[in-house]
C-alpha cells in the first residue's frame, strides 16, 4: 500500500472517504458539492446513519465529479473517542476499498479540533495498512493488491513526519505478524536467527548469534535444558542498534520466542495446542521493533536479545525434578517443563544487564495462562521493580492503544518460588497469583536496572474471546511494537 499526502480533496479518486461524528450533520472536511442531488443523498445518509462508529455508507456519484464515490465513516460520539477510533475505523475503510477492488482510495482526515493531527494522521496510515495485511503465504488463493492511499491533509513538517513513521511502525508490526503466524514446522530457533540476520544486514545492526555448544559452554544452563529435547537447537539471538551518544547505556528488550510449546515432559492437553505455535511472540516483536526503531533512525542505542528454543517431550528432554544452573548462577528446580518461559527469560535477562548495563529493560512474553484469567485478551499484564518506568509504559500504552495493566510484586509474591532444594523453583504454589509468580522469577534474574515485564499471553495473537479489529485480522496481533516504539520515541522528550 503506497501512501502519499494532498492539501486537497479535489482531485480524482475511486472513493473519497469522510468522517462522521454521531452528533454531527456533516462530513468532516468534505468540501461543498453544488449539486443539489449529491448532497442531499449525503445529508439522508446522514440522518439514517447517524455516524454511528464503524458504520460505512457509500454513495455513488454520477457525472464529471472528481470522486466516483464517497464513503461516510461513521466515527460514533465526539467525548466517546479513543486513541484508537480513527486507527478502527480507518481499518475499516480500506478494508472496503480492497474489497471493491479499488486502485487507490482517499480519506479526508479530519481537523485538528476532533483530535490531533499528528496522532491523526498515524491512525489513518495504521489502521488502513495493518488491515489489510493477510497471512496467506501457504493458500494459492491470495489476497488482492492493497489499495493505495491518500490522505487529504494540510502539508505541514509535523504531518509529513507522523506519516512516513507510522508507515515504518505499521510494516514493524507486518513484520512481526508474518514472523509469528508462520507454522512450528516453517519457524524453528535457526529460521527467527536468519530474520534477525537478514534485518541486521539491511539495517546496519550488528547481530550475533549464539549457538547450541557455546551457550552450554557459557552457561546458559536455562536456555540449554529448554532446548535439549529438540533436534532444532536452540539459539541465543543479539541485535544491537547503536545510533546514539557513544557512552549513553543502551534500552535492552527480550522477547521469549518458544518456536513451539508443547509443554514437554509436562505434556500440554491437545486442544489448541496449535496455538503454541504463538508462543514465539515475545521474540518475534523485539525483532519488530528493532527493525522499525534502525528504519526510523531513532537517536538511540538499543539491544534486542531474543532466547529461541523448541520445547519438545522425548529422551533428551529435561525433566521434572532436575535441577538447572542459570546464567547468574542461581539454580532453580523444575517442577513443570511447561513452565519454561521464564528459565530462558531469566538467561537472556541476566546476560543482558551484565553485558550492557542498558538504562532500563522491557520483555515481552506469552508467559503465562494465568495472564488470560486475570486481564483476559484485550489487555496485557505489566510487573515492574520501577514506577517511573512503568509510568512511562503505561502511558505509551493509553497513547497507542495497546492496552497493559500492573500487577503488584513484592516479597510476599517473590518468597512463593522458594525452593528447599535449589534457590528458587520454576512455578508458584499452586494456581495463585501464576503471572506474579513467572515475573517474580524473571526478577531473580535482574539485579538493578529498571525493568518492565509484559505478560503477551492474551494479547499476542487473535483468541476466542478478543475483541475484533479490522487492523487485527486472525492470527499474531504484533502487540507491543507500536507501544514500545511510542516509548522509544518519545524517550528524549
Ligand atoms: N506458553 C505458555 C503460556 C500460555 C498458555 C500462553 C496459553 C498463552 C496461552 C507457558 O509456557 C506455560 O505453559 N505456562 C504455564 C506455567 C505453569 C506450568 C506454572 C501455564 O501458564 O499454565
Ligand atoms: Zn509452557
Ligand atoms: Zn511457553
């Protein structure tokens, strides 16, 4: 989907979209028509419509008109608008334009008195490229071409900027759909490691990867027990972006990428157990944002570090019972192999803070069913050891809406993954507080850098109970990338 910005609404186009308030009679920035039949049928559709958010209604313009068509995009009440409603509706509309097979399509967007323009202008481009993209690489019946889009603006530096950073943030989050929904069989710790390379060489990030026999000899004791049931072994995979000040400590972001989950000896049941092929988020949206964070050039020195591993039941699987090393040499017993998220997590952190003593730290995981019960699928859960971190995520996450809540942890929480035979187990007591828990253990691994947690397991791809949005279609959601490149944007501010 190309993009481009007009001042002007008069020129040709298949459709002309516009939006509409619920309490308004008019279209926001359409310009007058003086044909008095085209505007009473917009001004009917108005009334029988009545910009009810979401509703589209087109309207088919006969004779020399620049627009063949005009398309009302209901937007729903003024004081009931989110960040989010221009990005749902915009999805909408070119979900429609493609639908009708159109080339191009144009959307007026509205003045800056119904939201800013800037913000605007970033839903528009969101919401109408992340709908449209399709995981269709394995049906021979593919998608249309996306339909191009206009936007009809006011030219100014700051909208020409929010327009080709979003297009960056939008393929960001593609790029991690595409990387997650592909199939356990087609995705395995060697092929997220070709991704991370290949956008490491277009990008000019320098990327190291590390292999089976390295992280057992540097151990990486987590990481390598997770992995030994697999013949796909697992990878430690490490991008670093350095475009700021050369002593500015880095941000670190880890992302768990279990390529799949099948639980391991703690076999899971097998219903939905293809899903686990999600398990992979955490992973996949580091890579996303370390793609879009060296494409917009952001001023910064940032480090992604995703552990990948396949988690698999058979003779060389680890066990309940075993005891492991991890790479800050505490030890922890495994009472549930299903419970393996945090072990690699808890590698890749403690690595992490020793080897770049970033200024903060931020990780992504579909760590814990638990996360589900508590938040359910529209919301992702956020433990921190620092609120003015957690502040800052939060509001990223009002401004993008990609929604997080926080989960307390203190020591009551942290005393419930003791072990009496090693220093910490890998699961709490029983089913209390599971999302406490998995993060309690993840802050084993950190020792004083401030760090957020974030629980992807309901978010991170589409599951019964999520709530539909057209720039969401079924599989992978990408959650995260647009809210943490929010962060990083907005880091010098
Ligand atoms: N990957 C799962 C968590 C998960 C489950 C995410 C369902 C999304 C949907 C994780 O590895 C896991 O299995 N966690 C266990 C931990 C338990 C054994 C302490 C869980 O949540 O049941
Ligand atoms: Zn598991
Ligand atoms: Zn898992």
């Amino acid at each position: 989907m190309k993009i481009k910005l007009e001042s002007s609404s008069k020129n040709k186009t298949e459709l002309l979209c516009g939006f509409v308030p619920e309490e308004s009679s008019r279209v926001l920035g359409l310009p007058e028509y003086d044909d008095v039949k085209i505007t009473s049928s917009i001004n009917q559709s108005i009334r029988d419509n009545g910009g009810k958010l979401g509703n589209l209604t087109i309207i088919p313009i006969s004779g020399k008109k620049p627009a063949s068509r005009i398309l009302l995009a209901g937007i729903g009440k003024k004081n009931k608008m989110t960040n989010d409603t221009l990005r749902f509706v915009s999805g909408k509309i070119a979900l429609k334009a493609r639908e009708l097979k159109l080339k191009e399509f144009t959307i007026i967007a509205p003045p800056s008195f119904v939201n800013e323009i800037a913000s605007t202008v970033s839903q528009i481009v969101e919401g109408a490229k992340m709908s449209v993209y399709k995981f269709d690489k394995f049906r021979a019946e593919k998608e249309n071409a996306p339909p191009d889009l206009t936007i009809v603006c006011l030219r100014s530096a700051k909208v020409v900027k929010a327009i080709r950073s979003s297009e960056i943030i939008a393929d960001g989050a593609i790029f991690t759909k595409s990387m997650a929904n592909l199939p356990p069989n087609e995705c395995n710790p060697s092929t997220l490691a070709g991704f991370a390379r290949t956008i490491s060489n277009k990008n000019k990030m320098r990327c190291k990867i590390i292999s089976k026999s390295e992280l057992k000899k540097n151990g990486f004791g987590g990481i390598t027990a997770v992995g030994q049931g697999s013949k796909n072994e697992p990878k430690l995979i490490i991008l670093e972006y350095s475009h700021g000040a050369k002593n500015k400590k880095p941000i670190l972001l880890v992302g768990k990428a279990v390529t799949f989950d099948t639980g391991g000896i703690s076999l899971k049941p097998g219903d939905n157990m293809n899903e686990m092929k999600f398990d992979k988020c955490g992973g996949c949206t580091v890579l996303g944002i370390m793609k879009a964070a060296s494409e917009l050039k952001l001023p910064i020195n940032l480090v992604g570090i995703v552990p990948s591993v396949e988690n698999m039941p058979g003779g060389e699987s680890y066990r309940p019972g075993d005891i492991v090393k991890l790479y800050n040499g505490k030890t922890a017993e495994i009472l549930n192999t299903d419970a393996e998220g945090r072990l690699i997590l808890a590698d890749a952190l403690a690595y992490g803070e020793k080897q770049y003593s970033p200024q903060a730290v931020i990780d992504f995981a579909t760590l814990t069913g638990a996360c589900i019960v508590a938040l359910g699928t529209n919301v992702a859960g956020m433990v921190s050891n620092d609120e003015r971190l957690a502040k800052r995520i939060f509001d990223s996450s009002k401004r993008t809406s990609e929604e997080v809540w926080q989960l307390p942890l203190n020591q009551d929480y942290m005393d419930m993954i003791k072990s009496d035979v090693a220093d910490m187990k890998n699961m709490g007591i029983g089913r209390a507080a599971g999302t406490i828990t998995a993060a309690a253990f993840l802050q084993n691994a950190i020792e004083k850098t401030p760090w957020v947690h974030l629980d992807i397991a309901g978010v991170a791809w589409t599951q019964t109970a999520t709530k539909e949005k057209p720039y969401n279609p079924k599989g992978a959601t990408g959650f995260g990338v647009r809210l943490v490149l929010d962060y990083l944007q907005n880091l010098r501010a």
